[in-house]
C-alpha cells in the first residue's frame, strides 16, 4: 500500500508540519532574568547587624575586674540587686 499521494496523509502531514513549526517557535521566546532590589533602610539594618556580630560576646575587661574583686575579697553584690538581676532576666517583674 502506497500512502505518500494519498489526500488523508497530506493533510495529517501539513498539520503536523505546522505543529512542529509552532513548537520551535515557543522556544525561542527570550526568559527575562530575575531582579531583587533591596531598599536603603534593609540596607542600614544589613550594616547595623554586621556591626553587632563583630562585637565581643563577653566584656572581657568587667569579667577581669570582678574577677579580681572576688580575688582581693572585695566583691559583695546586694542581695537585692542579684534577686531582682534574676526575676528582671526570667521577665517576671515588669
């Protein structure tokens, strides 16, 4: 059987001729690339943030002079202002 002069052929063979000539169309469409704008005040709390990681964790200079207060024997907190240092950092005095 001879299909090539056949009218049902040529047509199914037109309309996928224009199929595939549309797909190759599709992808040559251009993609946009994506954009990100970061606004001024996200920009001064980006530098706010920097500046407090780089400081110290710990001030090393009060932690030495308490030491040596404990050491000499001269380091007596008040009772009150520990209990209320304490309830202060648990949030239970407002």
């Amino acid at each position: 059987m001879k299909i090539y002069n056949n009218p049902n052929v040529n047509k199914i063979m037109r309309k996928y001729q224009n199929n595939v000539s549309r797909t190759n169309e599709v992808g040559k469409t251009q993609f946009k690339q994506d954009k990100l704008e970061i606004s001024s005040s996200a920009k001064e709390f980006q530098l706010a943030m920097n500046a407090v990681k780089k400081l110290p964790d710990v001030r090393q200079n009060k932690v030495d002079d308490i030491k040596e207060k404990i050491n000499k024997g001269q380091y007596n907190p008040s009772t009150k202002d520990v209990a209320k240092k304490m309830l202060n950092n648990a949030n239970l005095i407002i």
